[in-house]
C-alpha cells in the first residue's frame, strides 16, 4: 500500500497539474499532453535496481516576494535516476513546463518521493550510487487572498557513490 501511495503521489508531482480545476473542454492550465520523444530502455535502468547504501538529502528553500528566505516544510521533493527517458522528463517537462503523457509503469517504479520535515530538511536513502534528477514543486498557499511566494519547480542534478546534497535551484516559474 506504502509503494502504491509513492507511485500516485510521484504521479501528482510529475504531472503538476494534478490540482489543475477540472473544467469541460480543453484546460488551459493543462494543455492535452505530448508524446514522449524518449523510449524507456530497462538497461538504463538496471543499475538503480534493489537497496543500495547512498543518499542524497537537502533542504527546500526559496526566495518569498519580500525577499525574505523560507525553508518549507511538508513539500514533496521526487528523485529519478538519470537516464535518456528520465532526461526528456526534467528538460522537457520539469524545466520547460511542457506536458509530457504519462511516464511507463517501469519507469514509475523508479521515481522515489519523500516530504520535507519541519526545517525543509530531506533525505533519500537506499539508493544506488549513481546520478539522479531531484525536483521539488513549491505551491504557495493563499492567505487572505495573498500568496507569499510563486509557484514555481526547483529541481537538481546529482551524481553520487556514497551521499550528496542536493541544491535545488528554480527551473521552471510559470
């Protein structure tokens, strides 16, 4: 139940329409998604297979509109092995905001999600060394009609063998 969970959750994360209002016809928030270009190739995915001893943690903070720094807490970070399927997902969809169809069943079962704790603070653990694509969305809450901060995706590119701090950067604001 646990890794149905992470999948459906890694789902909302990978679209970032998942919180879109549903309307009839066409959304213009959510465009029809586009083909993929990338095919998944399982062997670019074996070397991430089973339980390793690696992690990569950091910590989600972004910039609010007064210029003040926010740690946030309780914000899905999502992690995926870099390979060629994994790349047109963060170049394409994460940094350039374009709606891709759904990824594979097999490549879902490779992205990994956790929350931020109270300090913003994250960490992945048991993965395989290897290189990774790590991206958080930041969806400002309203508070009394104001937003602190914009939406905006954060994401990295690490590369590992034992443990790496992920530094988030913006790559994509609407």
């Amino acid at each position: 139940m646990k890794k149905y969970l992470a999948v459906l959750l890694s789902a909302c994360v990978l679209s970032s329409c998942a919180s879109a209002p549903k309307t009839e016809g066409v959304n213009a928030k959510c465009p029809p998604p586009v083909k993929r270009e990338a095919k998944f190739v399982e062997a670019q995915y074996a070397p991430y297979e089973g339980k390793g001893e690696a992690r990569i943690n950091g910590r989600l903070c972004i910039k609010d509109k007064a210029g003040k720094t926010q740690c946030l807490a309780n914000q899905l970070v999502v992690v995926n092995p870099v390979t060629d399927y994994s790349k047109e997902w963060f170049e394409r969809h994460w940094s350039k905001g374009v709606l891709l169809e759904a990824p594979c069943k097999k490549a879902r079962e490779h992205t990994r999600t956790v929350k931020t704790d109270a300090q913003g603070y994250f960490t992945f653990t048991g993965l395989q060394p290897g290189s990774y694509y790590v991206g958080a969305v930041v969806c400002p809450p309203c508070i009394k009609g104001k937003t602190p901060y914009k939406y905006q995706r954060l994401g990295a590119k690490v590369t590992m063998k034992k443990s790496v701090k992920a530094d988030l950067k913006p790559v994509y604001t609407p």
